[in-house]
C-alpha cells in the first residue's frame, strides 16, 4: 500500500519501518484500548477458529471494527460460526462505518453481489471507494473496473483510467497494462489530459488519508487474502479481463488461475471455445495438485468433449483427485465414475490407470 501514499521526501522504506515500530509500541501499550485484539487476529491468521471466534466475539461486540470484520469473515466463510451471508454483511457494515478499510471493501462486495443485503451496485461504489481513499488496493480495481463497465455509476473512462495509473504508479504492472490499453482505445488527446489531471487529484486525496499500516501489519500483502482481480472482473462480466489476467498469472504457474483459464475455454466466455487449450490449463493445474482441474480433466476425457476419449486417462485422473474431496455429493459421485468406468474396462486397463494416477500423484508439489 505504501507505493500509493507519498511519503516526507520519498523516503518510504524508512518511513513505514517507523510507523510499524509506533503502531507497535501502540498495541502492547497500557493505553491502547484494543490491547488484546491482535493476539485474538492471530489465532484467526493460524486457522484457529475456535479460538479466534471465542477471543473476537467480545472485542467486536463492545466495537472493535479489526474484530468486527474478523466475525463477519467468520460468518461468511461459515469458520466455526454458521455459515450466514445477512450476519457477515451486517459486521462488515458496523466495521466499514467506523472506517475500517478492509471492511469497507466487504460491505461494498456484498453489496455488489447481493451476498445477505438487496444487490446495490450503486452503494457498493460508495464504500469502495471509503476503502480505496485509504489506499485499499482491491477497491481501486474495483472502482476501476466499474467505471470502465459502467456498473453502480456512468460509464467513465477518464476516472477509470485514474484509479488504474494510481496502481500502476505503485508498482502493479498489470494495471499498467489495463491504464495504457484504456489510453490507447478509450481516450482522445483531450480526454487524457483531463485522465492525468484526475490522476493527480487523487495522487492528493490518497496523500492526505489516514495511514493503514495496521491492515498490513495483520492482513498481511493482501487485504482481501485470495482476491483475485480476474475474478473481480468476471463478477461484471468483463470475459475479456478476466482472461488475460488470468493468462499472466497462469504463465507464472498460479495452479488457481490456470485452472480459470481453461473453464474459460470450456465454456467459450471472452474466447473462442478450444477444448484442446483447455486441457492444456486443466493438466497445468492438475500437475500442481488443483483438486477442480483433476476432476474436470478427468471429465474431459471421459466425455471426449473436443479431445480424444480416453477412459483410462480419465480414471487415472478421477484416482488423483478422489483423496482431495472432503466427504460429501462430489466424492460420491467421483466414487460412482470410478466404479462405472472400471466396470467397463478390462483389468489390464484399469491396472494402468492405476500406474499412472500414482506417477501423476508423485510429479506433484
């Protein structure tokens, strides 16, 4: 976050080390009035939900917005606490009310998505852009997203431009290509300048915001852990975006975003359908151990959709996956192709599917 402030004569190494050492002495300090919260944050980071509901419960009843966020995470993802959309929305709006930027971000998403509130698209740009005043990188995709879209405000490429040069500016070279692109195909000499003038007014607004080196401090590089700015761009539609985000990272072996890439040539959205390219992606993350991509290489073959039928390439790939699904609907039915395809194969064949699910079992990381 610090590439989007400006610090007293640039220095932003030396400047953030000191904010961290007085947000420290802060926290363990007599004085600090949430004293204990982040030790409570902590057990949630380990995946010690029990622990970190019983610690949090309190702190956010009493107010604490990092607490109140934590619940509603809790809520949402159903981490100890009943799974419940309306209770996550509700502590992620008490939180974003007392500014809390990662809150802010997760009312504006829920508010976006009509995750346990009535969908307003419209709202969820307000409390991005609370968050992304703060620096909150993820809000700033988003609102660059929308305004490029038109979604919950007017289409508006000069805005949209802005938000994207101020992640370029600090450091994310994919939105420098979303910022040179929009320039390139949206904008015209005049509507450029009034971009760059845009720019450098936020420059000022991110310049005089509060300094959220605590969301750092106990988030960690992301705010919103696994946030994905291709499937920010697929919530609204943007097929495009999404596939080339997806393409960069799945170059640099995200096993996640190499198996994105191929549903996207599965179903045709943003691109031609190949089902070749798409099992290309699907063994890419399924040889890095993505549990979805082996099973939907499995079904590939299985169907023979676009690519040679290969039952015993299939059952190979149904074995490698099956120790990866938690009890539940999916295994049962992956128990019940394994079974069917077994059934007709010989035993030499489902020998060799055998073979060769323990080598592909072995490549993994």
């Amino acid at each position: 976050m610090a590439g989007y402030l400006s610090a007293p004569n640039g220095n932003w190494r030396r400047w953030a080390l000191l904010l961290m050492a007085s947000l420290a002495v802060w926290l363990v300090s007599d004085g600090g009035a949430h004293a204990d919260v982040p030790d409570a944050l902590r057990a949630y980071q380990r995946g010690d939900f029990e622990a970190a509901a019983a610690e949090l419960m309190p702190f956010a009843e009493q107010g604490d917005p990092r607490a109140q966020f934590a619940i509603g995470r809790m809520c949402f993802y159903g981490q100890v606490l009943p799974q419940d959309a309306r209770a996550a929305a509700t502590w992620y709006r008490r939180a974003a009310e007392q500014g809390y930027a990662p809150a802010q971000l997760a009312y504006g998403i829920a508010l976006d998505g009509g995750w346990g509130v009535p969908r307003d698209p419209e709202q969820a740009m307000r409390w991005y852009r609370l968050a992304a005043l703060q620096g909150e990188t993820n809000a700033m995709w988003r609102l660059a997203y929308h305004y490029r879209r038109g979604v919950g405000a007017p289409r508006d490429l000069v805005e949209a431009w802005a938000w994207f040069d101020r992640l370029a500016d600090g450091g994310d070279s994919r939105a420098a290509v979303e910022r040179d692109w929009l320039g390139l195909a949206g904008l015209n000499d005049d509507t450029m300048v009034r971009a760059r003038e845009r720019s450098a007014a936020l420059a000022r607004e991110l310049q005089a915001a509060p300094i959220m080196a605590e969301l750092e401090y106990f988030w960690g590089e992301s705010h919103w852990p696994g946030y994905d700015p291709g499937l920010a761009a697929a919530q609204i539609g943007d097929w495009g975006l999404a596939r080339r985000e997806w393409q960069a990272r799945a170059g640099e072996g995200d096993a996640g975003a190499q198996f994105r890439l191929a549903k996207l040539y599965v179903d045709g959205r943003g691109v031609s359908r190949d089902p070749l390219l798409a099992e290309h992606w699907f063994k890419k993350a399924a040889g890095r151990g993505h549990v979805g991509a082996q099973l939907e290489l499995a079904r590939l073959y299985e169907r023979g959709d676009g690519v040679t039928r290969d039952p015993v390439e299939a059952l190979a790939w149904f074995l490698v996956a099956l120790p990866g699904l938690e009890p539940g609907e999916q295994r049962t039915q992956t128990r019940q192709a394994i079974a069917a395809l077994r059934a007709d194969m010989s035993e030499d064949q489902s020998r060799i599917a055998a073979r060769r699910a323990a080598q592909y079992r072995t490549r993994q990381p």
